[in-house]
C-alpha cells in the first residue's frame, strides 16, 4: 500500500503539488488524470523515488521511495513516457536487466513481444518508438512487480496495440499489485482504470472508484436535456449528461464526461466525495 | 535484506554494469588503444609513398618508432582518452530516460557507486592501458627500432628534484607511480564533471577547472602578500634542514596526502551526486 501524506513539490519557486494526501491501495488500477502540468509525471516520479518530496511522505510497505533501497526497487518498475533505445537486442536486454527482478519471467517477456508482434531479436535502437515502447511495456509487465507506474504508456502505440496493451495488463499483472497510470488517453484505458484519480494545480480533485462515482453521478445517454446537468456534451442523435445521481440509478461511467464534469464543478465534486 | 550493500548482489551488479561499459564503450577504447598501430600504419604508408619520406621536428624522426615519439604519442593520447572516458561511460546518469532506468535498477546506490569507482578508476585505465601496451608492442615486433618498452621507460623514470647544495631528492619514486597519480586525478575530476553536467561534459569540466584555478591563484596571490615572503622562506628552509634525512619520506608522504585528498574530496562529491540524482 502506498500512502502519501501532505506532499508538496516545487520547481524552484514554482510549486507544482502542493499537500496532497490519498492513499493507493492494492489489487487496483488507478487512472491518474489532469491537464497538462498539473503534475501528473511529477507525481509518479515520486512516487517511484526519481525525485524527493519538497515536503510531507510517501510511504509504499513501510519504505520511502527516495530511499531507492534494492528491497523497495524490486517491488517496483516504472515506465516512463520516454524510453530509452539502447544498443542491445530486445532479448539480451531484457534477459540481462531481468535479473535484477527477483519475479522476472522471461517466458512471459517473450510471451507479451509476440502479442504485441514485436521482435525480441531486434536491436532496440533499430526499432520505431512504438516498437520500443511495447518492448518496455513487455519488459516491465514481465518483471512481475507490485508497484507499477506508467506515464502515457499508449503514446506511439498504434490502435491494435492499445487493445494488446489493455489485455495484457489485466493478464499479466498479480492480483495484489498498485498500477498508476498517467494518461490524457482515457479512451484508451477507460476499460481497465479503477479507481481514478484527478489531479488539479496542486490538488487531487477526485480519487474515487467506478462504483462510488456511478452511485454519485449518473451518465445520462438521453435525448432530453436535463436541468439538473452538471456537464452537457452533444453526441449524434442525443446528448451524453452527467447530473448529480439522486435517483440511485445504475449508469456508464464516462471518464472523460467525469473529467470535464469535475473540472467544471471542483468545489461541489470535491464536497460530494469527500462527504 | 541488507539494502546497503550485499556481495551477492554487487557480483551481479558488476558483471552486469561491465558488459554495458563494454558494450558501448569497446570501439573507443579499442580505438585509443590502437593508435600505436594505426600511427604507425600511417607513417609507414606515408614513408612508402614520399619514397622514404620522414617527417622530422627537430630532434625527432617520425619515420621510425622511436621511444621518444612513442612516449609522448602514449602520455597524449593517454590524458585525451582518460579526459574523455567518464563521460562516455557515466554520462549518461545525468539523462533523463537513462539515467532514470539506472536509478530503477535494484541495487543499492552504495553497489552502484562502488562499480562506478572500481571500472572508472581501475578497471578502464588497466584495460586501456594494457590494450595500448600490446597495440604498442605489436608496432615493436614487426619494426626493430622501437628501443625498450613505454612501461619500462615510464617505470624508469623518476621525478628527482635538487636542491641548492646539490642534494637530490626523490618525489614519489617511479614514473609508473606519478603515472597511476594523474591517471586517478584526472578520472576523478572529469567523472564529477560527468555527473555534474548535463550537456557539453568536458569542455564544462575544464572551464571550471579553469575558474577554480584563476579563483585558488587570486587567494594565493592575496595570502602571500600579506606574509613576510622572506622569514617564511626561511622557516621552510629551516624545516627541510631539520628534516635532511627523511625528506623522501616526506616529500612522498605530502604528494600522497595531496592525492588522497583530491581522489577522496571528489568520490564523496561523486558519491553524493548519484546519491541524490533527481529525475
């Protein structure tokens, strides 16, 4: 379990997170949402111990991140948006890498490059970006980790990867295990990410679950407009509106209707989840 | 688990941190380390071609691999390679992508560092240089006007200073001591610039140098005319009499004092750098 407590990052002067307190529990797949500088990558990277809190903790099974301790590291792999080419053949460098991983299967790196109908005998910086993603997506799902943070792990892939990628996550990862993944693609991972979480300037705005945001907010796919919509978005033939559920009613959670219904009404979603 | 060092896993580590060092850095090295023979290759085409032509600087003759052109090719070709090596090799921890995957690895940053000492400062210098030692014998075996060896010349060779009555006094010994001194010194210093910079590593590295020097003159500068030049003179005279007998030892033990406070003040800069990366 990961815990965070009054976090706060800054860029010299400029803050970035500022007090956030939530807690990431196991056997779940956070989405991790917010407009671009929000702190989404910043938060991972502390999360993964890149970087060390200005102030306040972070604590995953009784360690702090920045620590970078070999018990901690192998619990642990993060992907980031980046990744790196390096001059070695998928395989070798997995194999070699691997090692350090002391639930590393190389059965199921292989496994995941031939779904993603990547080649694990090429060199990866002979490879596209894509290529080389799903390479690191293989590698880190392959390194049986509890704790895994992605940041923007669908950029570059094209669309038959992206299905790959979701099933792939759903079946290669332990039950027990933390994912956070950062992402503006909520389309593509809408699916599979339980709980999400929304980050605003310095502020978790939401972290709640599929279940409590459908009891809380109900998506209506109608044709009427309602009154009582927080957000209203047109869609052929009808309109997609998200409105306070005080019928109990049972809907589609849409994320991206739920982002932009919480980026239109902070305080008042703040207040109802936190209730 | 001993999350700050365990043998086991620096084993490991090493093996894994070395096969990467050799991986991408084996075409420079290799490349360094035949320049005796490629030197030679060249000036024997060139040689071929000009119909005994030689190229000559006063008293030297690049026609043939003499000791004297094979010891300054090796100290220049040495410092060059030692001023770019920790940069090649390391500098790749400063880089976010890398750098960040480094950081990820499990294992503990006291093995990482450790590994990063044990190749930089003894393990790339030693293969380089016995790389360039066989490069070099190799030119000595099919030409016979080589002389004795660099290693034997530079072991020979000893830093002798004299004083005023004519008494002489040896620094340190043997060449091959001041030579393992500069190969610990400048490695030292440019592998903090490796890890301190992002980008343009040793030009960085030698215009701080280059700072800290003209900063360490204008102090030094400031100290000494403050001081009576003279009874100071005197009193160091006056210590080096006292201290006749010994003053190898002496000399020895204040070069090594010097050594290990520039080799140990820059691996603990080092240290805390990779400590406390942040990506």
């Amino acid at each position: 379990m990961i815990e965070i407590k009054d976090l706060a990052f800054s860029y010299g002067n400029v803050p970035v997170l500022k007090s956030i307190t939530t807690s990431l529990e196991e056997g779940r797949i956070y989405g991790l949402l917010g407009e671009n500088g929000v702190g989404k990558t910043t938060l991972l990277t502390l999360l993964c111990g890149l970087k060390k809190a200005g102030s306040g903790s972070i604590c995953t099974d009784g360690e702090s991140p920045f620590d970078r301790t070999p018990s901690l590291l192998e619990k642990q792999y993060y992907l980031p948006d980046e990744v790196a080419p390096v001059a070695m053949k998928a395989e070798v460098f997995a194999k070699e890498r691997g090692a350090f991983w002391p639930l590393y299967d190389h059965e199921i790196f292989l496994r995941i490059m031939k779904e993603f109908e990547n080649d694990p005998s090429k060199k990866m910086n002979q490879m596209s970006a894509g290529q080389l993603k799903k390479t690191y997506i293989s590698f880190g799902l392959a390194t049986g980790c509890r704790y895994l943070f992605m940041d923007e792990p669908t950029n570059g892939l094209d669309i038959p990867s992206k299905a790959q990628f979701r099933a792939a996550v759903m079946k290669y990862t332990p039950e027990d295990s933390t994912i956070v993944i950062s992402t503006h693609q909520v389309r593509d991972l809408e699916n599979i990410i339980d709980p999400v979480i929304i980050l605003d300037k310095q502020d978790v705005l939401l972290n709640a679950s599929i279940e409590e945001i459908s009891e809380k907010l109900y998506f209506d796919y109608g044709t009427t407009q309602r009154e009582d919509a927080l957000y209203r978005e047109a869609l052929p033939g009808g309109f997609l509106q998200v409105c306070p559920n005080t019928g109990g009613e049972e809907s589609k959670v849409n994320i991206e209707a739920l982002f932009n219904t919480v980026h239109a009404h902070k305080e008042l979603i703040k207040g109802m989840f936190n209730k | 688990m001993n999350n700050t060092f365990n043998f086991k896993r620096f084993g490991k580590y090493l093996a894994y941190d070395l096969k990467s060092v050799w991986e991408e850095q084996r075409v420079f090295l290799l490349t360094y380390a035949l320049i005796p023979v490629i030197t030679y290759i060249v000036i024997v085409f060139f040689a071929l071609v000009g119909h005994g032509f030689s190229m000559d600087f006063s008293d030297y003759t690049l026609a043939r691999p003499s000791i004297a052109v094979r010891v300054s090719v090796f100290s220049l070709v040495s410092v060059i390679f030692l001023i770019f090596f920790p940069s090649r090799t390391y500098g790749f921890i400063t880089d976010k992508a890398k750098g960040s995957a480094w950081i990820q690895l499990p294992a503990s940053r006291l093995e990482k560092f450790s590994s990063m000492m044990l190749i930089c400062l003894v393990i790339i210098p030693v293969a380089f240089f016995c790389a360039y030692l066989i490069s070099d014998a190799l030119v000595c075996l099919v030409d016979k006007n080589c002389g004795s060896s660099i290693f034997s010349s530079w072991n020979s060779l000893d830093m002798t200073s004299y004083d005023e009555d004519g008494k002489s006094f040896k620094i340190a010994g043997k060449g091959i001591w001041f030579l393992a001194n500069g190969v610990l010194q400048i490695v030292s210093v440019f592998l903090l610039g490796a890890l301190t910079f992002k980008k343009n590593k040793v030009a960085k590295t030698i215009l701080t140098l280059f700072v800290i020097s003209l900063v360490l003159s204008a102090i030094i500068g400031l100290a000494v005319s403050t001081i009576d030049i003279e009874s100071f003179s005197d009193k160091i005279q006056a210590w080096a009499l006292n201290y006749a007998d010994n003053i190898d030892f002496w000399a020895n033990f204040w070069s090594n004092v010097e050594l290990a406070v520039i080799v140990v003040g820059l691996g603990i800069w080092s240290w805390f750098r990779v400590k406390n990366i942040q990506h």
